[in-house]
C-alpha cells in the first residue's frame, strides 16, 4: 500500500491525521505516487500548510510505516 492510499483511508478520523488526509484527498495536486516523507513535507510547504498539518504528517508518516512492515 502507498501512503496515499492508506492517508485516504484516515478521511474521518476526529484528530489531526484526519483533517490532514481530508486536505490530501481533496487537492488534485498532491504527490499521489509518492511514499516519501520528503517529497511529502515539500508538497505540504509548497502549499503554505501551518506547523500542526507538518506534524500531522510525521505522525501520519510514523503510523503508516507500522503498517507496512
């Protein structure tokens, strides 16, 4: 799974992962091929995103990369 499928997923969530995937899933912009934190952190940059949606990724980030091993 890549972690745009899985962020996908997290649409609902009542925390901030989840107001994170809603932003996600609604900007045809993002990097939907990508499962690089990096490429990830640049993107949200690229879009102006506060310190808290930043955060949100890396625990996003910590959360999928339990589910991939």
């Amino acid at each position: 799974m890549d972690f745009y499928s899985w962020i996908a997923e997290q649409v609902g969530r009542d925390d901030p992962v989840g107001d994170l995937a809603m932003d996600i899933v609604r900007d045809p912009e993002c990097p939907i091929s990508s499962s690089s934190l990096k490429k990830w952190v640049e993107y949200l940059n690229s879009r102006n995103a506060c310190g808290y949606a930043i955060e949100a990724l890396a625990t996003a980030f910590g959360e999928f990369s339990e589910v991939r091993q």
